[in-house]
C-alpha cells in the first residue's frame, strides 16, 4: 500500500463550522478514511475527521503562504 500523507487522526478541542462539500469530494473522504483505517489496522475514522488535518498539512507545506505570513507580521524589537 503506498503511504498516505495523513497519520494518526489527534483529538483537539473543536470549533464548530459548517461546509457543503460536493458529493464527488465526500466520497474521496470516504475512501481515504477506509486507506487510512486499513493501514493502521482500524476501523476507517468518520470522513469529517480529515478535514482538520488535511487542512493544517496545506497550510504548513504552503510555501507562498509561509511567506506571505511572515511579511505580513510585524517584528518585535526587543
């Protein structure tokens, strides 16, 4: 099985927001679940969990963003 960029899901303490996602999406979330289920020896996790992950690997691995971010924070001059 190839790896998957997603490891062990974390609980975290949640803020609620709600998203409509196309049904062809919600259905990639459902396979995804079911790989990475299989590959830890679970259950496949609830296809919502990923999101939250999916999407703090976008934001760490966006380079543009990164940078964006940091020009965009003033420095201290401590």
């Amino acid at each position: 099985m190839s790896k998957l960029k997603l490891g062990p899901i974390v609980d975290e303490k949640p803020v609620k927001v709600q998203v409509e996602l196309p049904a062809v999406l919600h259905q990639d979330l459902l396979d995804y679940a079911d790989l990475l289920g299989r590959g830890q020896g679970q259950p496949p996790v609830e296809p919502a969990r990923l999101i939250v992950p999916m999407l703090q690997r976008f934001v760490a691995s966006d380079r543009g963003f990164a940078k964006a971010r940091r020009a965009a924070t003033p420095r201290s001059t401590d």
